[in-house]
C-alpha cells in the first residue's frame, strides 16, 4: 500500500531530515515510527500525504506517486487518508462538530450520516460535550482529541498520526490510542509517529529512526 | 452534490461577522440594480416609441426670405410633388402673426410689438391620413428644398423619443456598462475580502483534501446572492419610481408603460452574469 524508496529530503538550508529511507506498509498494518525529536519522523509522514516532496527516491501510496500526481488527484488521496496533525490543524473560529463534520461534508456525505458519525466519533475521543464549543476554546488535549477525530471520522483507508498523545495525561493518551488501536483492527492502515516508547508496542510493526535514517525495523 | 449545510455555515458566518459589509454589500448592489433597471427602462421606452408611428398630422414649412408670387407657385408645386401630402395652404406673414396673437394673446410681449415682416412666410402642410407614419421623413426631404428656411411639426413626446432611440440606447449602453463595472467591483472586492478572511480555513481544508469546487462554492453562492437579491430590490425600487413619475405627471400617463416582468428579467440576468464574472476573477486571483 505504502512504498517508499531510497526517500531522502534535504531543506533549503542544507538540514537533512531523512537520508536514504526505504520502506514498505502493507494494507491494514500499523506500523509505529520513533525517535526522539529532529528524526524525520513528521517528515516522513508528509512525504506520505504529499505535503512535501523528496529531495530523492520515490513515494508511492496506493499506486499514486504523490509529489508527481496532479492537484486533483492529490486531493483526492489525501480524502482517502486522515491526518492527526501534530500542531492539530483546526479552524479556530469553528466548532468541535463542524472540524470534524467538514470531512464528511467534502465526502458529500448526507445530513443525517454526517450528524449521526460525528456525533459517535466525537463520543469515542470523550468530546460531545464540547461539541459545540469553538475548537479555540478547548484545551490542548481536547484539541489533540478533535484532530484525531477528524482524522477517523469518514473511516479512511489510512490514517497517519503525529504524535498523537504529545500533549495528553496517562488516561487520556490510553483513550485516544485505543481508538487508534480499534482503527487499526477495523483493516485500517494506521502509521503512528511518537518521540515516546509508551504504546508503539501494540502495532505490528515498529521502526526506529534517528537522524533521519532507519536505526532499527 | 452542493455541500448545503457548509455553504448554509458559511452565508451564516459572514451574516453575523461582517454584518456591516454584507449591508453596504447589498445596498450598492440594490443601487446599481436600480440604476440598471431604469437604463434598461429607459432603452426599451425609446425602441417602444421608435416603433409606434409619428402621430403629426401637419407641419409649418418657413420660406427663406421674400419670396415672389411665382416663387411661391413654384414651391407650392415642388411640395405637391411630393408624395403622402393632402394639402397646402399657404400663410403669409400677417396671417402668421395674427395666429401667433391668438395662440399666445396680443398683450403677451413676444408678440405684442412684433411686426409682420419680421416673420417668415410659411406653407401650412395637413399630412394624408394614411402616410403620417411617414411625417419624419416628409419633414427631411421638404427641409432639402432650396427656398426652405425650416420645417416643424408637433411631433409628440413619442415622436421625440423615437427620433432619440439611438442617442438613448447609446447613453443607457454606456451607463449600464459603468454601472455593471461598478457592480463587478464591488462583487470582486466582496469576494477578495471574504477569502482573505477564510485565508486560514481554506489552507487547512486543502490540507484536509478539499477540491476548489467544495472551497469555493460558498463564495458563488453569496456573490450570487447578493446580486440578486440587490437586482431584484433595485427592480422593485424603480417599478416604484416609473410608477409615481406616472401618477404625479399626467402627460406621461399615456406615453410611459409600467416597468414589466422583462425588463426585470433582463437586470437579474445581467447582475447574475456579471457576479459569476466578478467572483471568477476575484477567484483567479
């Protein structure tokens, strides 16, 4: 599902976020990446999404190449994935329900379903009570919790989390990685990026990078 | 499918966040409408009266300088010649005095120390009934004959308007084309100053996976909202002016039609044209 070859990036400023990095995720895996911070783990994951090219080698994710497919098709994959951004990426002037609901919108996905998913989902990250509260005004976790539930609500085929559980306590990090979890046991493909060792033992696989190289798979 | 609930979000946002700007958005558009609505008026008014015929039935011909018995023989004949006239009578110049102080009374100073000889004779042409549709035309020809001073006929407001239809049509053209520029401004800047206030959002949608269609639809929606509903507030606002022109000024009664249904169709579609127009460039941008 997910091929990556020989990726490496390099920045304009000369820093090398990842060198040489190959490797492959099959449909319905949950492979965990670690390192400590400044590994090319968040790097990593954008070369998935498309966010950012390789500087060399090639990304392929379902058969799609996404530094070379055209904006449509782009956008199409990416619709095909949910993306647990680690600085969340919510519309701050927007509720909890219309972050999370905008996804499903785009799916063009009717009224009542919309209501219905988001509300479950929402129920799943412990939200719906704050459901119409604007995601300005949550707290750091519950923000963290939103982003998730973005990321899963329209079930998409793979879901890419970057430090999921970064600004959580003990218990709320078990509920949001049980999602993640319960996901990953729906045949969802799930690639979760953590600086922590806590947790990344449950997914079938687990690669160590540092310096923007593999360490240990 | 139209994603409605988040272009209902959207028009409701803009509702409660700029509220002002939504107005005054609404206001210039209801004044172009109106403006834009009587320039159509007025250009349909002008073709209207441009197809009804001239409804003279005589005209005075003035003859230049002091014309000889004979002269005046010879013109009476060269005007017989000419075709849709019934008959030509000829008014010297005390006759046309003495009906001068008739018309406007002997004591009225425009008359009242006039002389006769001041005044030119005249030919007092009665059109035929059944070539007055061809009174303008008539008027052209005898006003080409040599020994004429001047043609007149009372032509009627209609006639006057029939005889400006190019002049009219030509300034409402150049009046709706500054007024549908003004109204593509104004859609452009709405446009703009709405997308630079959903800068943020629409980065994160992108991310998210969103195409322009489902990005860009709540700003068609509200450009096209607010065109029409400022076309149709301005159409209404100058069906109330064509009709309190024509119940406060009675000569206009019999001249001026109400401002009908077409008239209204052709300004909504022009505004909504010209708003698709301004949202694809503030767009494109």
């Amino acid at each position: 599902m997910i091929a990556i070859e020989n990726a490496a990036k390099v920045y304009d400023g000369g820093v090398t976020a990842l060198s040489g990095v190959s490797l492959r995720i099959e449909k319905g895996e949950c492979c965990c990446i670690q390192g400590p911070s400044g590994a090319g783990k968040t790097t990593l994951l954008n070369l998935i999404y498309g966010l950012e090219r390789p500087t060399s080698g090639s990304v392929e994710v379902a058969g799609i190449n996404p530094a070379r497919a055209s904006h449509a098709t782009l956008q199409g994959l990416r619709r095909h994935m949910g993306f647990a951004f680690q600085d969340f990426k919510l519309v701050e002037g927007w509720s909890a329900y219309e972050n999370a609901a905008v996804v499903l919108e785009m799916a063009g996905k009717p009224r009542s379903y919309v209501r219905s998913r988001v509300w479950k989902v929402l129920e799943w990250v412990g939200l719906q009570h704050r459901m119409y509260e604007r995601a300005a005004d949550l707290s750091g976790g519950e923000r963290q919790r939103l982003a998730l539930a973005r990321a899963v609500v329209h079930t998409p085929e793979i879901i890419l989390a970057d430090e999921p559980v970064a600004s959580m306590d003990q218990m709320s990090a078990q509920v949001v990685m049980n999602l993640i979890f319960r996901m990953h046991k729906r045949g969802m493909t799930v690639i979760i990026a953590s600086h922590g060792k806590d947790f990344l033992n449950e997914g079938t696989s687990l690669i160590r990078l540092n310096h923007g190289m593999i360490e240990d798979a | 499918m139209f994603p409605i609930p988040y272009i209902a979000r959207h028009l409701k946002r803009a509702l409660t966040l700029r509220p002002l700007s939504v107005f005054l958005t609404l206001l210039a558009c209801s004044l172009a409408g109106t403006l834009l609505a009587l320039s159509v008026y007025a250009v349909d008014l002008a073709r209207t009266a441009s197809l009804v015929p001239v409804s003279a039935s005589s005209m005075m011909v003035y003859i230049k300088g002091r014309p000889t018995t004979e002269a005046i023989e010879r013109l009476r004949q060269d005007l017989a010649s000419l075709p849709g006239i019934e008959r030509i009578i000829f008014i010297p110049r005390a006759e046309g005095l003495k009906r001068m102080r008739h018309w406007l009374g002997a004591d009225n100073p425009l008359v009242a120390d006039l002389e006769a000889d001041e005044l030119p004779d005249a030919f007092e042409v009665r059109l035929d009934p059944n070539h007055m549709d061809q009174a303008q035309t008539l008027a052209v020809r005898i006003g080409h004959l040599a020994a004429i001073e001047d043609v007149r006929y009372n032509q009627g407001l209609m006639g006057h308007l029939a005889g400006s239809y190019r002049g009219i049509m030509t300034t409402g053209i150049i009046f709706a084309a500054g007024l549908i520029l003004c109204l593509g401004l104004i859609v452009f800047l709405t446009v703009r100053v709405s997308l630079e206030g959903r800068r943020d959002e629409i980065e994160i949608l992108t991310l998210l996976g969103a195409d322009r269609l489902f990005l860009y639809t709540p700003h068609v929606m509200e450009a096209l909202g607010l065109c029409i509903a400022g076309a149709v507030l301005g159409c209404l606002l100058a069906g109330y002016l064509v009709e309190a022109l024509r119940a406060h000024i009675s000569i206009l009664q019999g001249v001026m039609g109400a401002f009908n249904l077409w008239q209204a169709a052709v300004v909504i579609v022009l505004c909504m044209l010209l708003s698709l127009t301004g949202v694809g460039l503030a767009l494109r941008r």
